[in-house]
C-alpha cells in the first residue's frame, strides 16, 4: 500500500467529521421525537372509567415508543462519538508520523 496523500488524508478525515455530524443530527433529532412522544401520555383521572383499558394500552404504546427513540437516540450518539474519535486518533497519529514509522504504509 502506497503512503497517501495529505490532500487524500485531509478528505477522509472531512468526510469522517461530516458523518459524526450527521449521526449527531439524528441523535437529536431522535430526542425531539422522545420528547414529543412523551407529551401524548395521557393521565389517568381525566377520562371516564370506559377508556381505562384503551388509556393503559395507549400509555404503554407511546411509552414503548418514547423508549425505542431513546435508545435511537442513544445508539446515533455513540456512532456520532465514535466516527469523531476515529477522526481525532486517525489526525494525531499522522501528524505524529506514526503511520509511516510502523509502515502502516
């Protein structure tokens, strides 16, 4: 494998960064929609007694619902992490020389 280019570095590294940016935008966006989830929860005492059944399956669902964008939103936010520190070490090393000292290439 031949050393690449920095110009050939510098574009990996933006698009790593751009990626990181993107999952972190979807982690939020994520969050939004648990947020939004959350406020359709339904109370109990302010429906009559016949909607009892319909108020808990109703609750669980959107509860169901607010815990799979959580978990969205928490697994989007590890990938976001994971692609900016793969950028960092990848930019540390290179500017250590690393790569070439160990013939990584």
């Amino acid at each position: 494998m031949t050393q690449p280019t920095p110009q050939t570095i510098g574009v990996a590294l933006t698009a790593l960064k751009a990626e990181s940016a993107l999952w972190t935008q979807q982690s939020e966006r994520l969050q939004r929609v648990a947020n939004d989830a959350t406020a359709l929860l339904i109370e109990p005492g302010g429906v009559t007694v016949v909607f009892d059944a319909f108020l808990d399956a109703y609750n669980e669902v959107t509860r169901l619902y607010v815990q799979r964008s959580t978990d969205g939103r928490d697994s989007t936010a590890a990938i976001a992490d994971t692609l900016a520190a793969v950028a960092t070490t990848y930019a540390e090393e290179e500017k250590a020389n690393l790569h070439a000292q160990h013939r990584l290439y």
